[in-house]
C-alpha cells in the first residue's frame, strides 16, 4: 500500500480479495515475490487460474516463468505473497503432497528405470495397488500412442517419444493442476506441430485445469484459453488469446507478439488527427498526450482507396500459408502487414500504396 | 471439492517443511551424527593426546620441541615426505589411468575377476606387502633366486631391500587400485559420443581428450591423485620396512619419537605439522572440486563399453600385462611361497623336505605350546571379519547423510566448514589415532578401553573419509531435476532418496563398501594398539609371527597373508558380482 492510498482501501482489497478466494475454483497467486540475492525474479505476481482452464504463460526467457513454476510447484518458496488452490493457502505444503503434476522442459526421466516404472512411479508414491497401477500405465500408453514401448529402456526412446512418456508420467498420478514447461521447447518444427496437436487432442479429452509455459506466443495461442503475459517478474497482460492479440495492453506485449509497426505520434491541439513522421493521420477524439501508435498489421489493404492512404517501397514478401507477409519501407520505417495469398503484388523493390481506417487499424498507447 | 481442501489441510505436516524451507538446517540435521561421531573419536582423542604432550613439557622442553621442528633433519624429513609422495603419485596415475581408460571402454573376458583381483593390494596390510615384495624380489626372492640358478651367481643380482625404487614400487602396487577404480567407474558412465562429437568438429585424438574427456574426468583424477598422495604422504609400514633406516617420512618419525624415543611433545608437534599439511591439501582440494564438479549424465555400460578391435587389442594386451606383472606377481609370488617350503625347521639341520607342503596352513589351527593366552589364528580370521561387516554399517550410516548433505546443499557454509574437516583422519598417523583411543577412552562415560567395540570404531574412522569421498561426486552427478520431478510425483524427501538417489548411486555404495571392508580388514596401525591380546585381528597375527624367528613362522605368516588375501578378494569379488548384476538391471 503507498501513503497516498484512502483510508479503507486497502479493506475494500482483502474482502475484494476474499470474495474472489470464495469463487475461484482452481489456482490463486496473490502478490508472489522472489529475489535470488540482488537479482529480482518476480515482482508482485499475481493471477488466477480457474478450474478445467488451459492457461498459458507467456514471456521472454529470463522473465520469472520458471521461477514463478517452481513456487507454484512448491519446488521454491516465495518471498512474500500466497498461492492457493482452491481456497487453501499453500504455504508449507511441500512438493510432494501438493498433487501438482509437473512435466519438466528437460523431461527428467528416470534413467534406471524403464518407460513402464517411469509412468508408474507417481501411482506408487500415491499407494495404489499393482493391478490398478499396471491398468493405468496401459491407459496412460495408449493415450499418448505408444503402448508397444512399454518396457523400452528409456535412454533409448526417441526426443518425440521422450516427450510423449513424460507426459503419460505426469498425467498418471491424476495431477489436480497440471503444469507443462516448455513441452515442445527442443523439438523441431513439424515433431512441434504434431505433438501441439497430440497435446491438445489429450488436454481436451482430460477436462484438465492446465498451465502452460512456453516462450512461443504462437504455441500458447493455439492451446489456451486464456494466456499471462509475464515480463521481469512483472504480470504485462492477462487475457484470451483473442483480446490479448487484438488489443496488446502495452507496446512490450506489442512486440512481444510480434506487432511491430509501431511509431511515435504528438497530438494535434483543437484537431482530431494526431501528427507522425508519416505525416498528419485522422484519428478519431485526437490525443491527449504524445503517444506510441501501432499499426495492425492486418488492418491494412494493398492499393489505394482506404481513408488513408501511403506510399511505400515493397522490400519483401515471405509466403505463409493463408497470408503473405510484406515488409514494405515508408518514410523511413519498415513496416510489416499481413495480405491475403491471393493479392496480386508488385515486384520487390518496385512502390506501392497501401490503405486503412485510422480508426480501425490504429491504436494507442500513452506512456507511463 | 470442500473435502479436497481439508486433504490438502491433512497432508500438512510441520516436520516436511524443515527439508523445504530451510537448507542450513536439513544440513545441520545431516550432519548431526557424522559430527558427534568426529567429535567423540576424533577431535577428543587427539585434543586430549595434543594436551598430554605438551603441557607435560615445561617451557624449557616446549622451545627444546619448536627449536628441533625447525633443524634442518626435520626439514629433510619433510622434503623427503613430500617428494616420495608425488613421484608415487605420478607414476601411479601414469600407470593407473590407461588401466582406468581399459576398464571403462572396453568389454573383455575376465575383466571383471581381473577387477576384483586387481583390489587387494589395496587391502593388504604393510606387513603382508612387504613380506610379497620379498618373497618376488627379494634376496631370496623367486626371481633373484631364478637369476642365480640360471647364470650360477654366488650372490643375488637384484637389491631391492633398502631402495627408493622399493617404496615407489611398493605404493604403486597399493594405490594403483584406487586410480582404476575412482577414475574408471567415472570414465564408464561418460558418454563415449562427447569426444566423438569433438572428432566431428575436427579434433584429432589427443585434442579430444585433452580439451573434452580430460576436463570431462578431473574431478575423479583430482579425487583420486588426493587420496594416492594423501597415502603415500602419511604412507608408514613400507617405508619402515622396505625403506631401511635411511629413508625417514613424517609419520615414521612420529612413530620414532613415540615408541622408539617416548618424546611425545616432539611427536605431537610432528603430528601437527603432518595434520597442517593434509588440511592445506584437503582445503585445496574442495576449492578445485567444488569449481569442477558438474552433474553429467550417467551413461549405462552397454552404451560406453565395446570389444577391442585390431589396434585397441594389441593396448589391451600390453596393459593388461603391465598391470598383471605390476600388481599380481607379488601376490602369486606370496601365494606360492606360503606352500613351498625352503628352509629348514629350526633343530631339523639336515634332511628335510624342500617342495610344495599344506604344514604351514595345518599349523594355524594349532596351539602348539598349549599357551592359555595363544589364540588360534583361525580365531583372528573370524575377529577380522565380524570387525569388517561392523566397520561397513558404521561407515555407510555415518557416511550416506554427510555425503547427501554435502551433495545437496553444495556451497553452504557449514559443508564449506565440514568438508576439509573430513579428510583430517586420513592425514592423521594411524599410531596417533592408537594412543589418542587408549588416552581417552578408558574412563566413563566412555570406558571402551576393554570393549571389542573400539577396533571397528578405529576403522570406521579411518574408513569414514573415504566412503564420503566416493559417494558425494556419485550424488552430486545425479541431476537435480530428477529429484524434483519425483517430488511432484508425490515423492517424500524419504522416498525421493530410495528410489532415486539409491538406485543411482548403488554402484558408488558398494564401492565405498568394498573400501570400507578392505580398510577394516588389512588396518594395522592403530589396531596394533588397542587391539586386546585375546581379540587379534588377522594383520595382528602376522606381525607376531613376522616377528619370530624361524622358517614355521615365516610360512605360517605367508600362509595368514594368502588366506587374508583370498577372503578380502572373496568379498571384494561378491561385490563385484553385485555390481554386475545391478548393471544388468539398467
């Protein structure tokens, strides 16, 4: 609380506080800090995770991902703040009596024990009886495809089938929170494809409460409900992949999800247009202050013909499936947009216009 | 989903949080036993050993002592001490690490009885390696022996007694073991393709492994160099008895001083300085190892392991043969001698018969003076033994927490303190750790003086540093991530150390066992001076019968030594059996 806060509210926070505790069925971190000697790893973290949600964290290597997984884990304690799950205060609950399943981004599997030991190591810590063990490790073989590997010495499986055992190993034990470090993190591109797909078609069928790390916003969009953005222990932005790409609360996040196209714009007094090193652009209400705009990169057209219109110098153009993507240069600034396959281009090197609504393909953020 | 919170409220358990929370006091918690064990065997016994000696001396006898630690004798001594001790060192890694190269890469037949049987030097007492030396090289050795009948010499060619090559040769023979063993089980658990992937990037042999196998291997040389020297610096029985009187170490003279002199201030002084030594070295050490060692991957032996091909064969050979002619040919020359015999028996001038004879073995079980005080050797082989498997249990329970906590909480203050302070029994004179027992041990509440329970007490303590020492690098490699990932399985901090860590450091475990055995077994020293007359151990015996005259005794030590020699290769061989079969499980 800072000095400058009225009386009471600090009141009005905890029952706020309390309220959503009473509610939130699943994962709840309130404030988490975390030092390691100077280095801060997570300043103030907090969010929520609810029951049967696929939620991704997202965030540069470096930005406290892995430390916030291991609290969470309880693999690490924190410095101050609290987790709880669903409504119980965590702290003190070691690692091994949270029933928190954590696959590893290195995957740790037991090299002295067999693909069917490694799966069943978590049913026996959890005290079930051999013939349901067995019975699960079979189920658990089957749902990642790879019951002929059942007793294979684990050091020989290949880094796809790695991963898919690892995965049967955390999900055995019926994990109430399931937690997934970079699971595609060393794969190549296509193993990356088919395992995301492997990965959701199992987290689907589950009804899983899951949290999802990864580096790749791509990876989280395309499995997760909703997503954290975390940078230098800070939370950036939490939100479904949709509002979160749609309208990035930051030019951090911005960036981060590879929306470039951003300028520097001043407001024009008594107009409603705002002035950049593109010239005087429309812009509805104008600004309040000098601000950073972006230009959705899928809110532009090739051609003439839109409200505003620029001329540029097509530098080049990479196929993507359904869109290419142009990096055209105007005014000094590369910027890049998304066109459908079918728009017919020009030359690179050759000048083209390019056209949008201000109002639809522009946002702003003002600094802090 | 109420009932899930209080399961969660149940599982709760105040005690867990101490192995979460707080490293400083899981460490502490570790090292609890291990520490009081120190405290009452080690560090009481020498404080009060330290105390007797010089508060005895006035203050006219206290500059007498630090006048003599300065005179050029001393200093001698100390220069000797210290250059015997790293050209041993050196000539036993340079024999030892193609050997460890050989056990480590390649699959051979009878690699592992080779194995097993290229330990016993290892466990052999002073006396018995002595005595081996001599029956195989000297005066009337069999191969000055054969040199005389073949070029009918009048004279034996070869003087072996009384040189510095005989001490060099002698701690090869003891210590080369420690090299083929440290090393090589590290060697076997490394991946073969880290210098492959060096070739890929255009190194050529020497450059792989000078720049990847060699830095891949220095915390096991490094280990392994640490303990070769640290032996043959505090080395006694063979440089007394194949040294002669002209080759004086630190711990002989401590050894001088205290029977041979009674100067027991001096002795203590020397004992200070021999311990200031080992603690600079040990100190060293932790720096170097805890700046080297990194967990690596274990690999399995069917991965790391091939059949020598076409050159490969022609260096298993002649290794094989180096190591062979090196460490076995005393022992077959002791064997051998302990059935033949040469001389005659004493009033039995003439007629008597020379060739191969069991007499000296019948004659263990006798009591030929019908002495109510002789007891049978047969006795000391079952003493030796019970003492043995005692030493075992005491060393694994005293050294699995201190070598967890060291490998746990790597870099916390108080392993820092403890660390260096576990070597300090090694460097520690054997005979002081005797007279330190018998000083302190024989009054309440501590009366063991009388008990049997002291023997295995000593040996633990000897054996204590070196279990610790081959267990922690063994945790230590074991990667962390592991643990964690059968902590979320629902693993407690109990169950993580059964299922994870022992499986993996099972091989380093009856490894250190089989030191632990080996030490109990062949350690004279400080058993020569608690030893109670009517518990010998086998070593004890020997040296009595080394110590009488006559062709009967002489043969009857060398048949005590061969069955000394069979039983610790039988126990050493089991392990080895363990060992293969533990693999085979992988």
């Amino acid at each position: 609380m800072e000095a400058s806060d009225p009386p009471g509210k600090e009141l009005v926070l905890i029952l706020e506080f309390e309220v959503e505790r009473s509610i939130v069925n699943g994962l709840i971190l309130n404030n988490i800090h975390k030092s390691f000697g100077e280095k801060q790893a997570l300043a103030g973290v907090s969010f929520t995770i609810q029951h049967s949600e696929i939620f991704a964290l997202l965030g540069p290597s470096g930005c406290g991902k892995s430390t916030l997984l291991s609290i969470i884990a309880g693999l690490v304690e924190p410095d101050k703040g609290e987790v709880f799950w669903k409504g119980t205060n965590l702290e003190g609950v070691p690692a091994y009596q949270r029933r928190f399943g954590l696959m590893f981004q290195d995957l740790a599997l037991f090299p002295h024990l067999s693909v069917e030991k490694n799966i069943a190591f978590g049913l026996q810590m959890d005290g079930w009886k051999s013939p349901d063990v067995e019975k699960r490790v079979l189920e658990m073989l089957d749902l990642v495809n790879l019951s002929s590997e059942r007793i294979r010495d684990v050091s020989t499986l290949s880094g796809g089938e790695k991963q898919r055992i690892a995965l049967a190993r955390t999900l055995a034990p019926m994990p109430e929170l399931l937690m997934l470090d970079e699971p595609l993190g060393a794969t190549d591109r296509t193993l990356r494809e088919t395992l995301l797909l492997d990965l959701r078609r199992i987290l689907e069928k589950l009804d899983q409460t899951v949290l999802y790390v990864t580096h790749d916003q791509e990876e989280a969009f395309a499995i997760a409900d909703r997503v954290v953005i975390l940078d230098a222990g800070k939370v950036m932005q939490t939100g479904t992949p949709r509002d979160v790409y749609q309208k990035p609360a930051s030019t951090f996040v911005a960036r981060f999800l590879g929306l470039n196209n951003l300028f520097k714009a001043e407001p024009l007094p008594e107009k409603a247009a705002m002035k950049t090193v593109l010239g005087e652009i429309p812009f509805r209400g104008g600004l309040d202050k000098p601000a950073t705009v972006l230009l959705r990169p899928d809110a532009v057209q090739p051609g003439a013909g839109g409200p505003v219109t620029l001329d540029g110098e097509l530098t080049a153009c990479s196929f993507r499936g359904s869109i290419c993507r142009s990096t055209i240069y105007i005014d000094g600034l590369t910027f890049t947009f998304d066109f459908p396959i079918n728009t017919e281009l020009p030359e690179p090197g050759s000048r083209m216009p390019i056209s949008f609504d201000p109002d639809n393909a522009l946002q702003v953020f003002y600094e802090k | 989903m109420d009932g899930d919170c209080s399961a969660v409220n149940k599982r709760r358990r105040p005690d867990s949080r101490f192995f979460s929370k707080k490293p400083e006091l899981r460490t502490l918690l570790l090292w609890l036993a291990p520490l009081l064990f120190l405290l009452l065997f080690y560090f009481l016994p020498m404080g009060s050993i330290l105390e007797l000696s010089l508060s005895r001396g006035d203050t006219a006898a206290l500059q007498d002592v630090i006048q003599t630690l300065f005179s050029d004798s001393i200093r001698d001594i100390v220069a000797f001490t210290f250059g015997q001790a790293l050209l041993s060192t050196f000539l036993t890694l340079v024999i030892g690490l193609p050997g460890a190269y050989l056990f480590a890469r390649f699959r051979f037949r009878g690699k592992s009885i080779l194995r097993a049987l290229m330990g016993i030097p290892f466990v052999l007492p002073t006396l018995v390696v002595a005595a081996a030396f001599n029956a195989l090289l000297g005066p009337r050795g069999w191969v000055n022996l054969g040199l005389m009948q073949t070029f009918n010499l009048a004279a034996p060619p070869i003087a072996f007694n009384n040189t510095l090559a005989a001490i060099l040769l002698a701690h090869i023979f003891y210590n080369t073991t420690i090299v083929l063993r440290t090393v090589g089980d590290y060697w076997s658990s490394l991946d073969p393709r880290l210098p492959q992937a060096a070739r890929m990037l255009g190194a050529n042999p020497v450059q792989a492994f000078s720049r990847i196998t060699l830095p891949l291997l220095s915390p096991a040389i490094a280990a392994a160099a640490l303990l070769v020297f640290l032996f043959d610096f505090t080395s006694f029985g063979v440089i007394l008895l194949l040294g002669g009187p002209q080759y004086v170490t630190l711990e002989v003279e401590i050894y001088l001083q205290t029977v041979g002199y009674l100067n027991l201030p001096l002795a203590a002084a020397l004992s200070l300085l021999q311990l200031a030594c080992t603690l600079a070295l040990t100190i060293l050490y932790t720096r170097l190892s805890g700046k080297i060692q990194q967990p690596v991957e274990r690999k399995s032996a069917e991965i790391t392991q091939r059949v020598p091909r076409g050159k490969q064969r022609i260096f298993t050979a002649l290794i094989l043969i180096i190591l062979v002619s090196l460490l076995l040919s005393p022992l077959a020359a002791l064997a051998v001698r302990s059935v033949t015999r040469l001389d005659p028996e004493r009033r039995q001038q003439s007629g008597f018969e020379k060739g191969i004879t069991l007499d000296y073995y019948r004659a263990l079980e006798e009591n030929p003076r019908q002495s109510l005080f002789y007891v049978p050797p047969v006795q000391a082989v079952r003493n030796s033994l019970s003492y043995a498997v005692l030493t075992v249990l005491f060393t694994l329970a005293l050294g699995l927490p201190a070598s967890w906590a060291l490998a746990y909480d790597h870099g916390s203050r108080l392993n820092r303190l403890l660390d260096p302070l576990l070597m300090l029994p090694i460097g520690t004179s054997a005979v002081t750790l005797g007279l330190g027992f018998i000083i302190t041990l024989d009054q309440p509440p501590l009366d063991l003086r009388t008990s049997a329970i002291l023997i295995p007490l000593a040996h633990t303590l000897v054996a204590f540093p070196f279990v610790v020492r081959s267990l922690t690098p063994s945790l230590r490699s074991i990667q962390p991530r592991l643990r964690e990932a059968a902590s979320m399985l629902g693993a407690s901090p109990w169950k993580v150390f059964l299922r994870i860590d022992a499986p993996l450091i099972g091989r380093a475990v009856l490894v250190a066992a089989a030191f632990a055995f080996a030490i109990s077994m062949g350690e004279f020293g400080a058993t020569a001076l608690i030893a109670r007359p009517e518990f010998p151990t086998i070593p004890i015996v020997i040296y009595r019968f080394l110590a009488q005259p006559g062709g009967m005794n002489y043969g009857q030590a060398m048949a005590l030594s061969t069955i000394l020699m069979v039983t610790t290769g039988g126990g050493i061989l089991a392990i080895e059996k363990l060992r293969f079969e533990e693999i085979g499980s992988f």
